[in-house]
C-alpha cells in the first residue's frame, strides 16, 4: 500500500489517509494526533511518499502497508531506547510494525516523539557550538 489512490502520491498527509482502508485510517488518524500533541512544533509533510514529521530535522514516519501499519523512528538509539515496552511490537531496524488490532498506545507514542525531538534539539546545539 502506498498510501495514494490509482499510484498517485498523496500531496498532504489528510490524502494520504484518505486513501487506506478505514481500520488503518483509524489507528493512523490516532497515531498523527500523538505526534501532534507530543511536539506541536512538527512540520507534516510527504516525504519518501509517506507522511513525515520534521522538526530540526527528521523525528517519525508512518505508513500503511496491506496487513499492517509502520512507524518509522529516524533513529535507531531511541527504538534502541524503548525496545522492553516495544517487545510485544515486531521491530526491523528504526521501524515498529502494528496492525488495528494492536495499534502502538498514544502515550508510548507520544515518549517516542518527545525522545526525537530531544535528540535533534541536542544534534543542533552541539553542531552551533562547533
């Protein structure tokens, strides 16, 4: 699944979603929400034909595929980071696989952002102060 309608790249994240079946939409929709809530500041954008939250860089992905959904953490330290209470999740490298049946719960989602966001704001400063 990419995630746009007839191969055509959604053009915004609301497209995107509007294109996969309702059950990921649903669980989608929820996990865009905590992204949101966990850093306010976040640019949505399509990237990679997939939606895309920057702040001071890259922080998360998501997309829909046929029998699950991923969640992209651009970061293998945090994925790293919160790999105990990812264990019920299947994990392939920064990448968490979840499906409507066992979607990931806001609130871990929303740790893994705020975790993102504090990664990048540390990678800035450091390279300001160089």
């Amino acid at each position: 699944m990419t995630g746009a309608k007839k191969g055509i790249p959604a053009r915004d994240v609301g497209a995107y979603l509007s294109s996969v079946p309702h059950d990921q939409w649903m669980i989608l929709e929820q996990l865009r929400r905590a992204i949101k809530a966990a850093a306010p500041n976040v640019e949505e954008v399509i990237s990679y034909r997939i939606p895309t939250y920057k702040y001071r860089g890259p922080l998360v992905h998501f997309m829909a595929h046929k029998d699950y959904c991923s969640f992209i953490v651009a970061s293998k330290a945090v994925v790293e980071g919160f790999k105990t209470v990812l264990a019920d999740y299947d994990i392939s490298g920064t990448t968490i696989h979840f499906t409507p049946e066992h979607p990931l719960p806001a609130a871990l989602v929303k740790k893994i952002v705020k975790a993102r966001v504090k990664e990048n704001e540390l990678r800035i400063n450091k390279n300001e102060r160089r």
